[in-house]
C-alpha cells in the first residue's frame, strides 16, 4: 500500500472501529432501547471521522512535515478524500445492511444527506479550527443557520399567500408546500456543500503552518483575562501558586467553552424559528439541540482536563512542579466538576426554565427527574475524566469516553433485559423476607437505589485518574478499566433486584 494512504488510513481507523462496534452493538439491542441509537451514532461518527482526517494531523503534529512533501498537493488531497470517502461509504452500508428491516427509502435517503455534507464541509472546518473537536463545534451551527432561514422563507410564503389553499377543505396548499421545501434545501444544501468543498480545497493548497503550528480557534483574549480576574479575586496573594494552576485549568477548558457558545446561539436560532414560523409542535425544535449539548458537554469537559495537557507537551512537566502530584489532581478535578455543574447541568435546566417561559415547552421537572440527571452528568464526567488520564489527547479521550459510557448503556439494558424474568422470581423469593421490615419510605429508597451503584462508580473512576495522572506510563489499563466498572454494574443489578421485591409490597 502506498505509504501515504496508509497513514491516512490510521487516521480515521480508531473512530471507525470505534463506530463500527457501537452500531453493531446497538443494533443488537432490544429495538424498544436501540432504535434511535443506531442513527445517533453513525451520524457523531461521520462527523468525527471525516474531522479526523486533517484534525488527527494538527494533533499528532504531522501536518507541517506533509506539506513539505516534494509531492503536489492536489494529489495528497485527492488521496486523503479517496480514503475519507470510503471510510463513510462503507460505515453507511453497514448501517444500512443492520437496519435494512427498519430503515424505509426515504429514510436511507436522508440519512445519506449526513455523510454527503461532512465529507464536502468539514475538512474546511478542519483546516480552520486546526482540531478534530474545534472542527465539529465549527460544522454543527450552519445546518441550524440553513434549517432557520428554510423556515423563515417559508413563513414569507405562508404571507404572500403562495401556500393558500386550492379548495377550502384544506388549510394549506401542501403539494405547493413540499414542492418550495424540495427546491429550498435542493438549491441551498449542494451550494453550500460545494462552496465549503472548494474552499476547503483552495485553503489546503495555499496553507501554511510556519511558526503558528498550533494555532486554534480560541476564545477572545478579553475573556481569559476576565476568567482571570475572578479567580485572583476568589486566591489571595499568599495562594498564588494555586491560582495559577486554577487559571491554568479554566484555559485547558477552552472546548467546552466553544461548546457553550455554539449552543447558545443554536437555542436563541431555536426560539427565533419558533416565535416567527409558530410550529404546531415547537417542543422538539427547542430540546433536540439542548439534549445533545446535555449528553457533550460532560464528555468533553471530562476528556480536556488531562488529555489536553498530554497533548501540548506540558503534563510530564507540571509533575516535576513543587506543588505534588495529588493537590493538582485535586485541583484538576475541583475545576472539572465545577464547569460540568455550572455548564453541563445548570445551563440545561437554566434553559429549560426558558422554554417554558418563552417557548412553551410546559416540561416540569421533579425531584426524581432532577436527581436522575445530575448524576447521569456527573457519571459522564467521571468516565471522561478517567478516559482522559490516560489518552494522549482529547480526541482519544472523547472517543474513549464515549465508547465507555455506550457499552456501559447497552451493558446493562442487554443483562437487563435477558435477567427480566430471574428478578420476576427471585423478587417472589426476598418478598417474605422483606415483608415483615419493609415501610414506605423504605421502598421509596429503594425504588431509588440506582444512585448507590452509581456513586459506586464515580469514585473508583476518579481514584483510577488519580493512579494514571501520577504516572507518564500506564500499563493494564483495560484490566484495570475491568476493575473499575464490573462491580459497580454487579451491585446495580443486586440493588435492583431488591428494589423490585420491595416495589411489589406497595
């Protein structure tokens, strides 16, 4: 094989193993489960894996030695979009061939759209942010930008009285309705697939890395300086060497920050397609995007805090530092658990608060609902955290979370499942035994016992970190990843099977 195919080859193959087992996986599962996750999946993996086609270059710092090549750019191009193309083709058939009894015609057709669009689009993006996560935040607000102005071109017709109807038993005039959407998103999708494609093109024929390698997208230097007045104010002068690990850390955090701005400005784009077009069911417009910023945000809060400082060189330094190995551990987790409460759980509820004040979502959240989600975020963040400690930069760590977290999901919706029936009749064994002390507050703990295994977990993932983080060289790191997670999901199963006894006494 030609050598230079592939190294490309090794660029996209972790996230396509890795998307590969997560689809078949889901596809295994229960549908009344897995439906949805299937989809889900593969349309995060196209994005990543056509990302890590020029991201995994900037990440590995590869890329300067590439355009050195006495070889013509247009043919490493042609080369890197003949490897990307098949990698997404071929995932595209797998999906297609586990869900052929599910999938319909016009289903496949749209879910073609994705690939088509991340191939043509994200390289730029790629060559712009200079990472692999930079250039999936930069891809995911235009297709809300092209969706908002469809609409808004549609609500102008609704005005015009194009869409009137032909006969008045009908509202609306819905051929002439399907006929403008076709022609809508049939114009401005290829337009601005081919517009990204040449210019992604032209952009990697004249770039240039000379003395600024690592330049990324990076937030305005009128906010660091802000983040870094406030943690003067909160250290005094005596604690300045922990000020400066803190300030350090907030700038380690820049991804999830990205990742705040870009969904705020897809919400505010949410609520104004809602106050213009007035969709008859405006709920999913609203949450779909907050419930994919829900389930990132934990991740890649996690996945920077280590993996981020491996990857610019500087971890093996700070742990020559005075200041030992186990306070910046806890500093380091002090500040990820902080930005995951205030970014990754208060920004979600914070919104909301909004699209029931605003949108008229009318979505109440219990104590229960609460609770279950704060500890699924805190539960994300653990696992990333610890995916982190031991990845050498964040896209691994992402990806290694997100694997993690996925087969932690189908790991006990599969055993579940096919222990449904042994909890039926060891529920009717404990019942006798757990009559004669069982009271309702009881029962209610119990129904709630999940939260048990669970803190379970996150503590072993942080010790874990802790153990990976004090060392540059990790060895056994699944057996210990086998040790971390098999008895928390034992346990789980044990107290579930003792909360379903003690449910059937109400």
């Amino acid at each position: 094989m030609n050598p230079r195919i592939e190294r490309d080859v090794r660029l996209v193959l972790p996230a396509w193993l890795l998307a590969l087992v997560l689809v078949t996986v889901a596809a295994m599962v229960p549908r009344d489960f897995g439906q949805g996750w299937v989809i889900t999946i593969v349309i995060f993996a196209w994005l990543i894996i056509t990302a890590s086609m020029f991201g995994a270059e900037f990440a590995h710092g590869t890329m300067p030695q590439l355009l050195a090549q006495p070889i013509d750019r247009r043919r490493i191009w042609r080369e890197k979009m003949i490897v990307l193309a098949i990698a997404l083709a071929s995932l595209f058939l797998a999906v297609v061939a586990l869900e052929a009894s599910h999938l319909e015609k016009t289903a496949t057709l749209l879910l073609a759209v994705v690939p088509v669009c991340a191939f043509c689009t994200i390289p730029f993006y790629s060559l712009v942010g200079r990472s692999t996560i930079s250039a999936v935040i930069l891809a995911i607000p235009i297709p809300g930008i092209i969706f908002v102005v469809g609409a808004a071109a549609i609500l102008w017709l609704f005005r015009t009285g194009a869409l009137d109807p032909t006969d008045p038993y009908t509202p609306i005039n819905e051929e002439r309705l399907h006929f403008w959407v076709r022609l809508y998103f049939g114009v401005a999708l290829p337009a601005y697939c081919a517009l990204l494609y040449y210019l992604g093109y032209r952009r990697f024929l004249n770039f240039e890395v000379a003395g600024r390698a690592q330049r990324q997208i990076r937030l305005p230097t009128s906010l660091h300086s802000g983040l870094e007045r406030i943690v003067s104010c909160l250290f005094p002068s005596r604690l300045r060497h922990l000020r400066a690990l803190v300030t350090k850390e907030l700038h380690l955090q820049h991804n999830g920050t990205i990742l705040f701005v870009v969904f705020g400005f897809l919400q505010f784009l949410a609520i104004a397609f809602i106050k213009l077009g007035h969709p008859k069911d405006p709920e999913p417009y609203f949450t779909v995007p907050l419930c994919i910023y829900a389930a990132l945000m934990p991740l890649v809060i996690g996945s920077s805090a280590i993996a981020e400082e491996t990857h610019l060189g500087i971890r093996a330094w700070h742990l020559t530092l005075p200041y030992s190995a186990r306070a910046q551990w806890f500093v380091k987790l002090a500040v990820v658990l902080i930005m995951s409460a205030l970014l990754g759980i208060g920004v979600p509820l914070l919104w909301n608060f909004v699209g029931d004040a605003y949108v008229g979502t009318n979505y109440a959240w219990s104590g229960t609902d609460l609770l279950t989600f704060s500890c699924g975020s805190l539960l994300l963040t653990s696992i990333a955290f610890y995916a982190s400690s031991f990845s050498r930069d964040t896209l691994r760590a992402l990806l290694t979370a997100f694997g993690l977290s996925t087969a932690l999901v189908f790991t006990v919706a599969t055993i579940g499942n096919a222990l449904e029936h042994s909890l039926l009749i060891t529920g009717d064994l404990l019942r006798p035994l757990l009559k004669p002390v069982i009271t309702p507050a009881i029962i209610h703990i119990l129904t709630m016992g999940w939260v048990v295994p669970v803190l379970c977990l996150i503590i072993p993932l942080l010790f874990a970190a802790l153990k990976h983080f004090r060392t540059i060289n990790h060895h056994r790191v699944w057996a210990n990843a086998l040790l971390v997670f098999v008895p928390p999901i034992v346990l789980f199963f044990l107290v579930l099977t003792v909360g379903f006894a003690a449910a059937k006494l109400r």
